[in-house]
C-alpha cells in the first residue's frame, strides 16, 4: 500500500525552502546524517535555494507546506531518524510562521452556556487581581512548561469543590488556546474551566469566560439551578436545515441558522430542561421551570 501523502508534490519555493532548512541543518550538525533520508531531493543535486528564509518573513506561501499531503508522507520518512535530528528543520519552520497564523491555531466547537456549565467542573463569579507567568514543571524534553497564573478574589461559586479557588491557570498565548483576564479587581467575569485542586482551576479559550454584566438575567438565574437540572439532556446545534432531533433527551440548538449567532436567542433565554416524563425541552423564563416549555416544533 502507499503511503500517505506518497507523490505528492510541493510546490517550488516551499520545497526549496524545505531542502535549506534542512542543509543547514546538517551542515552545522553532520552526526544528524539520518536526516538526509527524510527528504529524497536532498540528495539529487539541488545545490541551491532561490528562496531565503526572508522571504518567508515577508510572507510567502508557507501555508501550503501544512496543508500538503507531503507533510505526513515526509513525517513516515522521519521515523526512524533521531528526534534530536529533526527538531532544528522543525523550529525553524515554526519560527518562520507568520505570526497573524499563529493566532488562529485555538479553535473551539460553539457550545450553549448550559453545555459549557454541564461540561465544566469548576463555575464561579471572579474577579482577576494580578497576573504574571510561571513555571508548572517540565515537559518530556526537560524544558520548563510556562502559564499564566492569576489571583483572583472568588464572588461566587456555582458549581465546584466546597474551598474557594484563589489561583487561575492558562496558557501563556491564545495560539495555544490561553485567556487574557484584565486585572486589578474592577472587572468581574463569569468562569469555567477544569479542576486542579488545592484552589486551582485551568481555563481555555475553549471555556466558557464572558463579563459578568455581558450576562442576561436569565442566564444570571440559569446559574443557580436551572442549568444543572438540564445536564442529563443533550444540545445540538443545528448547523444547516433541515436538522432533526435523533432522542427525545435532546433539545436543538438553532440559533446559527436563525441569527447567524451562536449568541442568540436560544443561547440568551433558554434552558434545555427535563421533564418528567424523561424528554427533554427547551424551557424559557427565570422562575423555576413549571409548565413554560418550548417545544422543538416551535418557532
């Protein structure tokens, strides 16, 4: 069988700028032989690139290197070469990635704030009051392993251990999925995130983090309790019509197709709540849930 990515061509100025990263690299390293196997056209005379490094700052087509197929085909080659061989081409390449790229490699499935409240294990109303960077071990290289760590003076707790959470966790960029808290103690956010114990909680982009008074009141009221009696039941979002409802313990999110937002009006007002009989129903209103359901069929 072939393997994947087996033929596929790069285009001209990345495999140029491939075969000189890679020359470099093993010219100022020539134990590192091993990775000369990585890339066949290394060893087929192509002396010189016409492309430097440069131009890849100013913003050349570098995006096609992760988009071909050829980057796995060349990953198989790379297996039996030394790890410690491979690193320099690699960094490189990362560096010389347009930083307006960088930003965008976060990305999250849109999610209800119920869901969120279901998913997470910690919600609490806080404020951040000083942030700064740490170190939190080490990773399987030896290498220290920074985030981002803020004090936060604790409002309320929702949902969460019975000890309050005094420190927040993050990555240190939103390339990597980190969250910027203002700090000082004025502002005040709604924040969800994961356990680590000890009055230590993480949080990602992928998290559901807004301030406080973005909030409506019916979401505000959700908080408290209606949120919780509808985990057992499943959201799903509606991205193209028509969508059908597949048990009866799902509600269907629509608020993309009918707002274009997932911040719309099922998000805003709506609970999907349990009833009784085991079916699930959206639920609006910030009393406690008695008979004001919407059903599914409902606009």
């Amino acid at each position: 069988m072939e393997e994947p990515g087996a033929g596929t061509e790069l285009p001209p100025p990345l495999r140029h700028y491939a075969l000189f990263a890679m020359k470099e690299h093993l010219r100022s390293s020539p134990s590192s032989a091993a990775l000369s196997a990585c890339w066949p056209a290394a060893q087929e005379g192509e002396e010189s690139a016409p492309y430097s490094p440069s131009d890849y700052r100013r913003g050349a087509d570098i995006s096609d290197l992760l988009s071909s197929n050829l980057v796995l085909h060349a990953a198989l080659r790379m297996r039996t070469a030394p790890v410690s061989g491979l690193l320099a081409p690699v960094a490189l390449l990362l560096l010389l990635w347009p930083s307006d790229r960088v930003t965008d490699a976060c990305s999250c499935s849109p999610v209800h704030p119920q869901q969120a409240f279901c998913n997470a294990d910690i919600v609490i109303r806080a404020k951040a009051i000083v942030g700064k960077e740490v170190d939190s071990g080490n990773d399987v290289y030896g290498n220290p392993i920074k985030r981002i760590q803020y004090e936060i003076k604790q409002i309320k707790m929702f949902k969460g251990p019975t000890e309050d959470i005094q420190y927040i966790f993050t990555a240190p960029s939103s390339a990597v999925c980190g969250v910027t808290l203002e700090t000082g103690g004025k502002k005040e956010y709604l924040i969800a995130g994961k356990a680590e114990g000890n009055g230590k909680m993480h949080i990602t982009l992928c998290d559901f983090i807004v301030p406080w008074d973005s909030l409506t009141q019916t979401q505000k009221k959700s908080l408290n309790q209606r949120y919780e009696m509808g985990c057992e039941c499943k959201i799903s979002r509606c991205p193209s019509i028509p969508c059908y409802v597949s048990s009866q313990d799902e509600c269907l999110w629509t608020d993309w197709m009918t707002e274009k937002s997932i911040n719309g009006r099922q998000a805003k007002h709506y609970a999907c709540i349990k009833r009784s009989d085991g079916s699930c129903s959206w639920y609006r209103g910030t009393a406690p849930p008695k008979q004001e359901f919407l059903d599914i069929e409902d606009p």
